[in-house]
C-alpha cells in the first residue's frame, strides 16, 4: 500500500491547479448567472490532456487511469472551476466505449471524448424510474438494420452542449420478450430526438434537461457493447461516475474550506482572529478530518477500479460518495458559518455552493441506494424493497 503520489501525479495536480487559478470560482459563479458555460475552460484543459487523461493513447488519451482522471475534477474544484460533464464524458462514457465498444466506435468517439472537442452526455434517469433502473420504460426495437428508440428522460445534464447523449434503454429478447437493458449513442441530432432545459435552483452553468426519444431511428452500430450485457457495462461507466461525483464534492469542499480558514485567521471582531476561538476552529478541523477521510475513499476506489477489481471498485465507489457527499455538505456549511453574513453574498458564493454540494447527497446515487447496496452487498442484510 502506497500513500504517496507519483511525481507525474504531483505534476498533474500542480499543472491543473495552475489552469484552474486562472479560471477560478468568480468564472464559474458569472457564467453560471449569465447562462454562460464553461467552454473555454473545458477546451484549454482538453488542449493539455487533462480531459482525456485516462482513456487510451491509441485514441488520443493519456493512458493513464480514473485515478489521474479524479486528480483533474479534485483540482478544478478546489479552485472554484470543476467541469460537471467530466463526470459524464471521458468517465462514464468515455470509459463505457473504451472498454466495450467497436474499433469502429472507439474511433468515431474516443479522440474527440478526449480532445475535449465533443462531449457525451448520460442518460439513465426517467420521471416514473428514479432510482429503479429495473423500471426503465426506454425501449429499443429491431427494425432490420436500424434500432427505434422511444422513452422519456429527465435531469440529464449538459445535453445542449453534447454532440451525443449514451442513452441506458431496454430491448425486448426476440425469444421471450424479457426486457434488457442496452447501451445507445444518440446523436442530439438524430430525427425524433429533441430536449428541453429545465428551470434548477442550483448554481451551475451545466444545465439539466427532459429528453424526448420519439422513434429515434439508428443504426445497429448506436449499440454500445452486447445486448444482454449491458448491467456489467453499465456498471463500469457508474463506478467512475461515482468515484467523480466525489472528486468534485471533496474539490469544491476544499474550496470552501480554505476560504473560510483564510477568512478566519484574518477576521477580529474581539482582540484575536475569529479563527482563535475553538467555537470555530473546532468545528473546521473536524470537516477537515472528515474531508480528508472521503477523500481517502475516493482514492481508494480510483486505486482499485485502475487495478481492474471491479466489484472491489464498485463498494469502495459507494463509500466514497456517501462519504464525499456528507463531509462536503459539512465543510461547505460550516465554510458559511464562519464567513458569517458574508456567505450569504453572491460575491464569496458560498450558499449557492452549498446547494451544489447538496446535490451530491441525491445524484448520481442517493445516499439511501447507497446505504440500502451497502447492508445488502457489504453486511448480507436483507433486501428491504
Ligand atoms: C443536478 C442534477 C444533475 C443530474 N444529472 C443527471 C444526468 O446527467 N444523467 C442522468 O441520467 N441523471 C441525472 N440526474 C438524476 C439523478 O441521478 C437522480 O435525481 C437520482 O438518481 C435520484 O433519482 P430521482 O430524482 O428520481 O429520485 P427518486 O428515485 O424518486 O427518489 C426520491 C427519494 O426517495 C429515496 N428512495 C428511493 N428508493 C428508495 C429505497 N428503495 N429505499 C430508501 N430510499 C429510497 C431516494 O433516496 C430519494 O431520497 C441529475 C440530477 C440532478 C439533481
């Protein structure tokens, strides 16, 4: 067991923080007020390789693993800047196609996943499913050489700004009409596909989105990996998911958390710094040891989902976002509690960051499908629904 980075980590994390400085929170909070986006971060930080950095070289990545991939998405975060859809593209999708797809979709999609010149959004969630992925009611049919997919989507980030969309859908077993779940690349401009933006209270500039899928007509090529197999390949793309999920909880609480500590050792109000009464220090080295430890977890999971222990990834993944999730909320939270009444101005950005982070306790995973695959898989309780 090793608890020290590589020096070409070290350097990653040093070249990101740099990018991510230049950018900052202040960037991230304006384009998100303004409708804007993120391009010019997302295509300056494809541009160095970071948005690649764990799909393979022969595509145009970096070859290197989630691990390095979660360094990124920490850094950006803890400068104010982190890029939502690099949950999405070079982790769940980009990691879907690397491991399943054709030569020829490796091809089609890999360097420009990677170069950051498109972006693959995800959509599994649907109103009536929710968290019940066995209720998905997206369904594929044959229809000679094409695919025609109908269903509803709902909450799908980044779809107006994605070139295409890996669909979760089902089709129908030709033999006993069973129902499996399969994998589709939906171009956003496909005929029969069409979205809408959804009005959110979190601060974000990525927005979410209801998809319609009315008799999408594709090619048998749009199918990602085996029919039947999907749940596996799914499951790859989702351990990433999570384990990204926590990068950018435990990067944005990093942020908050070195806000307010700054904010602590500088502000008096009596004869000392706010920071010198435990009634605030206590509280901040307490989310600072609570960071640190899902921070821990998340490098945990990383470490074992580039080893290729999936179902070791899989429980670590969840861990680390339960954890991440929770200790983010607290470090943002008590972040507020220190800043005092100037939390609350859109200039520091700590209440609508708070929003953000909570989000995290909800997607990609709840907290409770987290505890419910945690006393089912890890302690062999009952399945209680
Ligand atoms: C900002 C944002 C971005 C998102 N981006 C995407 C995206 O890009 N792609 C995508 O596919 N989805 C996306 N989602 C959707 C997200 O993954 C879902 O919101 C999440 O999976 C929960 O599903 P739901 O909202 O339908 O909640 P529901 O499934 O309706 O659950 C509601 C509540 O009931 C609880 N609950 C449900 N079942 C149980 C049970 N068996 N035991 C105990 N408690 C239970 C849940 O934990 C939750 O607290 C996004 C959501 C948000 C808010």
């Amino acid at each position: 067991m090793n608890f020290t980075e590589t020096d070409e980590q070290v350097a990653l994390r040093a070249a990101v923080a740099d990018l991510g400085r230049k950018y900052g929170y202040a960037y991230f909070t304006r384009q998100a007020r303004t409708g804007g986006r993120l391009t010019e971060l997302w295509q300056e930080a494809g541009a160095l390789g970071f948005i690649g950095v764990n799909l393979p070289a022969e595509y145009g990545g970096g070859g290197a693993g989630l691990y390095e991939l979660s360094i990124v998405l920490e850094e950006l975060a803890a400068a104010g800047c982190g890029l939502l859809m690099m949950v999405v593209s070079p982790a769940i999708c980009g990691t879907i196609l690397a491991r399943f797809g054709t030569p020829e979709q490796k091809q089609r999609w890999l360097p420009k996943i990677a170069s950051g010149s498109a972006i693959m959004a995800f959509g599994i969630t649907e109103p009536d499913a929710g968290s019940n992925a066995h209720k998905l009611t997206t369904v594929a049919t044959r229809d000679g050489d094409s695919w025609v997919l109908t269903g509803r989507k709902i909450y799908i980030s980044g779809v107006d700004e994605a070139e295409a969309v890996l669909i979760v859908g089902r089709t129908a077993d030709s033999k006993t009409g069973t129902l499996r779940p399969a994998l589709f690349a939906v171009p956003t401009d496909a005929p029969g596909f069409s979205f809408q933006p959804l009005e959110m209270d979190v601060l974000m500039p990525e927005k979410q989105h209801l998809l319609f899928l009315d008799e999408v007509r594709l090619p048998a090529d749009a199918l990602v990996g085996e029919e039947g197999a999907a749940l596996l390949q799914l499951f790859a793309g989702l351990n990433p998911e999570r384990i990204m999920a926590s990068a950018m909880a435990v990067g944005s609480a990093r942020y908050a958390l070195a806000k307010a500590v700054g904010y602590a050792k500088e502000r008096t109000v009596w004869s000392v710094p706010i920071g010198a009464h435990q009634g605030l220090a206590h509280p901040l080295a307490q989310v600072k040891i609570e960071l640190e430890l899902a921070r821990l977890m998340m490098q945990k999971a990383a470490v074992l989902y580039d080893a290729g222990d999936d179902m070791a990834a899989g429980e670590a993944a969840n861990m680390a976002k339960y954890a991440a999730a929770e200790a983010s909320i607290r470090v943002v939270d008590q972040a507020i509690q220190s800043l005092g009444g100037s939390s609350m101005t859109s200039e520091v950005g700590l209440a609508a960051m708070l929003a953000n982070v909570r989000t995290t306790r909800i997607a990609p995973v709840s907290r409770e499908m987290i505890l419910n695959f945690v006393a089912q898989h890890s302690l062999g309780l009952p399945k209680s629904y």
